[in-house]
C-alpha cells in the first residue's frame, strides 16, 4: 500500500471522507501553507491566521462527507477559510492587509542587497502597502486570490461565488484602483 503523501488527491478525498483521519491529515498537509497565507494577509494577524485556519480545516473535516466534487478541493478551502476571516473581520470591524515586508521576510536570498536597494525596495512595499490598504475588502481578497495564490478566475468566482465577468471586471477595477492610490 502507497503512503498517503504519495496518492493523488481524489483518492485522499475519498478515503477521508470514508472517515480516514491520516487521509484528511495528508490533506491538511497539502493546504495548510497557502490557506495560513492567505488568511495571514486577509486578517493581518498571525493568532488570528491560526484560529481562522484551524476553524477553517474543522469545518471542512465535518462536511467533508457531505463534500461533491463539483469544484476542486482548493477552491472549497479557499471560500470556507474566506467566509471565516470575513466573519471575524465583521464581528471586530476592522479591516487591514498584512504588510508585506514582513510576510516577505523569510524568502530574502542569501546575498544581501545594498542599503540603498533595501531602502528602496522598502518604499515601494510601503506605497504597494498603502495602495492596498485604500482598496475596499472586495478588490483586496480578489487581488490575492488572483495575483497571490495564482488562482484561475473559474476557481475565484466559485470561491467568492459570483460569476466569472464579474471576476473579470473586478479584477480590471481592483488593479486600476491600486494603480490609483500608488504614489507617482
């Protein structure tokens, strides 16, 4: 018998959802970095990532036999997880992204820039920063669903649940409104 690291992934789906915990545990393995990710940028709080994905893969573990595979797994963890941090996001009544210096921190290369290359790169994370932070919750998730994560647009409308021409045209005044707000 394979190890479970090593079967496709309807085969994982399938002996999860037959109540296989090592199944839905390689599962989690698989998805874990870029849900924390995602949620990490949606909430900007690394506790509050955690939670969100921990409540977000308890969810999914209790429908998982109700589960129909009519959109990718991905997708199905990506719109739980999304419902979880807006549903915090709403009960706190904030809203703010994550800078990105800091959830760029760990993947610096081994050869330093100069300092001036450093300073600059800073400013232009700082006015990425301040351009997102202007966009409302709706043009910032779809810009990390769709530039982030690297999302297909099908997998983002199911996501969002909305339809694809609008996850077009979303994205079109997503961009142009961070186009916006970046200093020239």
């Amino acid at each position: 018998m394979r190890p479970l690291s090593q079967l496709d992934e309807t085969d994982c789906i399938a002996r999860a959802q037959r109540g296989e915990v090592a199944a839905f545990s390689e599962l989690v393995a698989r998805y874990q970095d870029r849900i924390y990710r995602f949620l990490l940028r949606l909430t900007r709080s690394q506790e509050d990532a955690r939670e969100l994905a921990q409540e977000t893969f308890l969810s999914a573990y209790q429908a998982l036999p109700r589960w129909r595979p009519d959109a990718q797994l991905s997708t199905w963890l990506f719109r739980i997880a999304r419902n979880q941090a807006l549903d915090r996001l709403r009960r706190a009544r904030h809203v703010e992204f994550v800078a990105l210096d800091e959830a760029l921190h760990d993947q610096v290369p081994a050869d330093t820039p100069t300092p001036e290359a450093v300073l600059q790169g800073r400013q232009r994370i700082a006015a990425l920063e301040g351009a997102l932070a202007r966009l409302s919750v709706e043009h910032r998730e779809i810009l990390l669903l769709r530039d982030i994560e690297d999302l297909p647009y099908e997998d983002i409308a199911e996501v969002l649940g909305i339809g694809l021409g609008t996850v077009k045209s979303r994205i079109a005044r997503a961009r142009a409104g961070l186009l916006q707000h970046m200093p020239r």
